[in-house]
C-alpha cells in the first residue's frame, strides 16, 4: 500500500483481546474486499486505503489513516468493527 501519510497505518489484528484467533480463516479478504472495485477484466483491486495482510502471522486488515479524511463513515465503521468484534488494534484513535 502507499502511504505518504506521516501517520502509521490503523492495523486491525485477527486476534480478540483475549487471545482467541478470529473466525472465519478469510475475515481479512472479506472486510477488504467490501471497499474493494471489479475491473472490466474482473479481476478484484482492493482499495488504496484498506488491504488485508498478514503480520506475525496473523491475518490482518491495515488501514491507511488518510481514508478518515476521504471517507470518515467507512473508517467508523472500520473502527467499530474492531470494537464490535473487540479485536486487537495498533495505532487505533
């Protein structure tokens, strides 16, 4: 992802606060995935702003922070499933 945002990336991890891996195995290609376009060569482009990956080992979703300024409902509603979900977050507001 490029990021010329000075700010470190929201990580969301697929990990609950109490250690316990989050389910199912594709959560992280799947939230991505609702940000994500279909090219006329339908082929899936995820977002600019919003790619899964993986950390450690674990599946994760990274957020790029520049998305709160260019679509501040989707980065809400990327927080509170977090929250929701009461996932492990780096660099969360």
């Amino acid at each position: 992802m490029a990021d010329s945002s000075s700010e470190p990336a929201f990580i969301i991890r697929g990990v609950t606060r109490s250690g316990q891996r989050f389910r199912p195995s594709d959560w992280a290609e799947r939230l991505a995935g609702a940000f994500s376009v279909v090219g006329p060569d339908n082929r899936t482009s995820y977002s600019p702003y919003v790619q899964p990956s993986t950390i450690e080992g674990t599946k994760c979703v990274t957020v790029d922070k520049r998305l709160k300024t260019a679509d501040p409902l989707a980065y809400r509603f990327l927080q509170e499933f977090a929250r929701s979900n009461d996932l492990v977050t780096d660099n969360a507001d």
